[in-house]
C-alpha cells in the first residue's frame, strides 16, 4: 500500500473520538518505528523532570534497586556509586557500565 488513507473514527455515545481504525499494514509500520525507539516509562520521566533527580536515579529507584544493589553490580562501594548517581554529566563509559548493571540500554540514560 504506497498511499495513506484516513483512519476510521469511532466515537462513543458523547460523540467523542474513541477508537481510530488504520490499516493493518500502516499499524505494523507504526509498531516497527516504536520498537526502534527507546521505551522511557512515564514513572522515571515524572521523576527526571518533575523531581529534578538524574535519570540514573529515576531508572533505580523504577526498578526498584538500592544503590548498594547496583554499587554491587558494579564492584564499588555504595557511597562510590551516590557519587555517579548524582552526577550532573557522567562520562559515557561510565554510564554504559550503569546501564549494563541495570539491564537497560544506554540510550535511556543519556539525555
């Protein structure tokens, strides 16, 4: 299919748009290009930009780790890791070793 087509709009008994119908291959397409991208879950950005804390934090605290469970991981002490959990500008070596140490991919750490 080269051209778009509108979406069918379903709308509830208010008149509200409820449902938008697309075809099946412009869905597939939609669903690729999202599973390229990065997921963020809302809880760790409420927290970057709301809270002000870094997104290394955000991402811990998401997964529900304390710093000694990730210092652990990464085989320094735990008043060694609040340092890099502050940190305004962590090196890019250092973050990929925090990303690797909580199983999630680098790119959501550095933004």
């Amino acid at each position: 299919m080269s051209a778009r087509t509108e979406p069918q709009i379903i709308r509830d008994a208010a008149g509200r748009p409820t449902f938008a119908v697309i075809p099946y291959g412009e869905y597939q397409e939609l669903v690729g290009k999202a599973a390229e991208e990065p997921y963020i879950p809302h809880a760790v950005v409420k927290r970057v930009v709301e809270d002000g804390v870094t997104p290394v934090r955000a991402w811990r605290e998401h997964l529900e780790l304390t710093q000694a469970d990730v210092a652990s991981r990464l085989g320094i002490s735990q008043s060694a890791y609040a340092q890099q959990e502050t940190a305004e500008k962590p090196r890019k070596s250092t973050l990929k070793k925090i990303a690797d140490a909580l199983g999630i991919s680098v790119k959501v750490l550095d933004v």
